[in-house]
C-alpha cells in the first residue's frame, strides 16, 4: 500500500492470513504479486506442512511465485485452488 508516496508493508493483509490459518482455512498468498504476499508466500514455503499438510501441493504453490503473464498466474492460482476442491480440502 502507499503512504506519504511511498509503499509499505500493508499490516492488515498479514493479520488477515494470520487469522484464516488460526481459524484452519487454506491460504495461498500469490508471491510473484509481491509485498506482503511475497512474504507470505516465503512463509508457507518454510513450514510448508503447517499449512499444506496433505502431500501433493508443493510444486503447485511454488509455482505461485513464478513470473508470468497475469493469464499465466491465474490459471497457476485456478489450478491449485481446484486441485484443493476436488480433494476437498477447501469447499467452493
């Protein structure tokens, strides 16, 4: 977010994750956006089982902090979240 002209780390988006992983929902912070979803994305990845603690999602995620067209990350995105529905580890 911007403040004074400048950007800073957006806080509430951190809180915000904080609190839907304590509540045990899925996140998934798209790092290639940057900022605070970098971090979170870099989070997740370091203690990838506290939050994708089912095998087979690892690859997918890290995928989520490559570089791409917005169409590229997107179907990135749309292909984790449907891998997680029809293993029912998220409802739609």
């Amino acid at each position: 977010k911007q403040e004074g002209g400048k950007k800073v780390l957006a806080e509430g988006v951190i809180e915000e994750f904080e609190i839907a992983h304590e509540l045990g929902l899925t996140v998934v912070p798209v790092g290639v956006t940057g900022s605070a979803a970098k971090i979170l994305h870099e989070r997740v990845l370091k203690d990838f089982k506290s939050y994708f603690p089912h095998w087979g999602y690892r690859k997918q995620f890290e995928s989520l902090a490559k570089p791409g067209t917005p169409g590229q990350i997107l179907g990135r995105v749309l292909d984790l979240v449907t891998k997680l529905q029809a293993d029912q580890r998220i409802t739609p």
